[in-house]
C-alpha cells in the first residue's frame, strides 16, 4: 500500500513505490498487487481513508494475499484497525527494514543492534498487535524478540534495552581505542558509506584481493548484503589504509536502525576519509546521493572528505555504460572516479584519489594561551609550524597540519574575547 504527501511529485512517488517493491521482494514476498493513496491528511484511526481501507481489503480478498505492507509508518491501533478490515496480516515499512535486517545480521554485535532496533520499535506499539502477535514464528514481519518478551510487561522490555545499549557502547569504545591505536601507528581509516546494494562490498572484496592481507567474500546484488562490519588492512602507495564496510542507507531510514547501528557507523564515518560508493547503472541514482548525504549531514554529522566513486555494474548493462550528467557533477565529493569495482584500472585510480586527499594539508590560524604548552607541542609534533608571533596571554601559530589532524586544532581557531589580531 502506497501512501503519498500530496506534495510529492509523480516521478518521486514512482521511485517510492519502486523502492517498496523492491524491499518486499528482498524479504522474500511475492507482489500479487498494488494500492496507492495520496493524502493530505492522514486518518488518525487507520492513516488512509475508509474508504481506501474497503478497496484495499477488497483486493486482498480477490489476490488471496496474505500481507499487506504499508509504504509508511503506522501506529499500533492503526494496524489493528486496518486488520479488523482486511483479511490479512499488516505491517510498516519500518518493520518490513527490521524484518530484513533480522534475516541478514549473522555476528552477536549485528544480532545485537537489529534487536535493540526491534525492541525499541514495538515498545510504544504493544497495544493492538492483532494478527501479528499470533503469527509470530512464519512469514515477513514475524522475525522479532519472540511473543512471550512482547507481552511481558514494559518495564523488562525497557531493561532489555538497556541493557543492549550498555554492551554496544563497550563495543563503540572498545572500536574507539582501535581507531585511536591505528591513527598512532600512521594508518588511515578509510570508511564506505552509500545507499544500499551501491556494490560496497564487491568493492571492498576487490581492494582486499589485489592490496589486502586476506581476501574478502564478494557481494551479493540484493538490498542490505553487510550489516555486519567488515574491514580490510590495504597497503598502497607506501600508505596503510584500512577500509571499512558498513549497512547500507536508506530513505527515511528508520532512527530506531541509525540509534541502534550508531557505533558501528562511527567505526566508517569516523575516519580520514569516505568513499561514496553510487550505483551508476540505477535509475533513480541521484535521489540516492542526496539520501546518502542527507543521512551523513543531518544524522550522523560527517566531517571527513569524501571521495565519490561511481560504480558502473558489469552485470548491469551491456557494453559501454550510459552515466547521467547529473552524477559527473558532484560539489560535495573532494574527487570523483568511475568505473566498475570488478576492474582493476578503477580500483588503482580510486586509491590514488584516496591517497591525494589524504595528502592534502590544511591550513590553520592558532590563538594557543601560553598555558597551553600541550597544544603547541601537539602542533609541532603532527604539523609543520610556519610562523610563530607571541603575545601578551597567547601565541599566534600558522600551522599546515593533516585534515585528519585539524579537528584536534579547531578549539584554538578563534581570537580569545579582548584581544585583537596581531598583523601578521
């Protein structure tokens, strides 16, 4: 079931209902039949009209279906109401992602992440879990903590999500002090990041093939291959690098996934450099982009620079590609490559890219009082120190200092309040 702002526009509603579609067949459902409303208002008892509730049972009966996924998020009473109708079991597109990442999380941290999500989920939703709740153990929707835990009362509940948080915290931390041991060793991080079946992971299984340490399972094309976090030792250009693997994203991605997967994220977001990862062969690539940007700007507050890499599929077209115009521009990317993550020559010039970046100095402005002889030091010792002008409470330092270096500096960047800037 399609539900539309009225604000949206139709080829923006098609690339929804496309995306929907293809997150159902991930989780294993068969189509049978499809339902659109677009809506100014949302009915509160049941989000659609009434009598788009009729239509939709009504097409349910004739298809024989057995689901109905809601492209939106419903409340409890919402999915209790709508089932009173229909004669079949439904859900949102929040617990079809859920259900999907259920089936992928293979490693205890991944299990781990995707329950809390869960959990964090059907909280405020135990009241009116019709159907679902005695369906639980066969078909889509049905891969959570289990009947006996959602019944039992919220207070266990919010305990056991307590409790999920505090062990993934100790693994962000632990993942922390890795980080912080590697950048003292000279290694850089590099994170990958992009919507989801971008081709990640044949990336990564390629860059571990011809410069890592040990070779790396190639990806399969379907939606949310890794969940687990995969990172591979890459030795190039007399650099060491370690490029980490990450979920893919998504439109509106769910805040219970973002919350829950935050640590692991921070391993690939928190580094000296990120490689967009774009599927050039898919047909709405630039919505993509902004997706992926969206979420790195307004969720998880990326500052490192990025490298785009426009990954053009073998398996997708035949012959010469066809990129549009609109991906060969990209103001947010430090550098741009195309090409196929299978072929070699791509994947050389992608680490050159990487390996410019990270070469880039920054140039910084220092106001560093003189009890503050830690900061100076830190300055000589990860920079280089052009000119030095002393004054009465502070010093004046013009340093070129690594990117990945900057942020330890930027606390010193403005003038101390009553002072003026010496000329320089």
């Amino acid at each position: 079931m399609h539900v539309f702002d009225a604000a949206t526009n139709s080829d923006t509603r098609e690339k929804f209902a496309l995306e929907l579609r293809n997150l159902a067949e991930t989780a294993g459902a068969v189509v049978v039949g499809e339902l659109s409303q677009v809506i100014s208002q949302q009915n509160p008892a049941t989000m659609i009209g009434a009598g788009k509730v009729d239509d939709l049972a009504s097409l349910v009966e004739q298809q024989q279906a057995e689901l109905v996924i809601f492209g939106c998020d419903l409340t409890g009473s919402q999915v209790r109401n709508i089932e009173e109708v229909c004669p079949a079991r439904v859900i949102d597109r929040t617990q079809l992602i859920l259900d999907i990442f259920a089936s992928r999380a293979n490693s205890f941290e991944g299990k781990a992440q995707v329950k809390l999500a869960q959990l964090s989920y059907l909280l405020p939703r135990l009241v009116g879990r019709g159907k679902e709740m005695s369906r639980l153990g066969g078909g889509i929707g049905t891969r959570g903590p289990g009947e006996t835990k959602l019944e039992s009362d919220r207070r266990k509940i919010r305990k056991e999500i307590s409790d999920l948080r505090r062990v993934l915290h100790k693994e962000g931390v632990r993942r922390q002090e890795l980080r912080r041991r590697r950048s003292g060793q000279g290694v850089y991080s590099v994170g990958l990041v992009g919507y989801t079946n971008a081709g990640k992971t044949t990336l990564l299984s390629q860059l571990a093939k011809r410069y890592g340490e040990k070779p790396l399972a190639q990806g399969q094309n379907r939606l949310f291959d890794t969940l687990d976090l995969s990172s591979r030792r890459i030795v190039f250009s007399g650099r060491t690098f370690v490029f980490t693997d990450t979920v893919g994203f998504l439109r509106e991605l769910p805040h219970h996934l973002i919350d829950a997967f935050r640590a692991t994220l921070e391993e690939a977001v928190d580094a000296d450099v990120l490689v967009h990862v774009v599927d050039a062969s898919s047909q709405t690539a630039a919505f993509e982009m902004q997706t992926v940007y969206r979420v790195l700007e307004e969720e998880l507050h990326v500052k490192a620079p990025i490298v785009t890499f426009l990954n053009e599929k073998v398996d997708a077209a035949d012959g010469k590609q066809e990129v549009s115009p609109d991906l060969l521009i990209d103001q947010k990317a430090f550098k741009m490559v195309r090409g196929s993550a299978l072929a070699n020559d791509a994947i050389e010039r992608l680490l050159d890219a990487v390996d410019e970046v990270i070469g880039r100095k920054m140039a910084m402005h220092l106001y560093v009082p003189h009890d503050r002889s830690d900061v100076v030091a830190d300055a000589y010792r990860l920079g280089m120190i052009e000119q030095v002008f002393e004054q009465d409470d502070f010093l004046l330092m013009d340093l070129l200092v690594d990117q990945r270096e900057a942020a330890h500096f930027l606390p010193f960047t403005q003038i101390p309040d009553s002072h003026e800037e010496h000329p320089m």
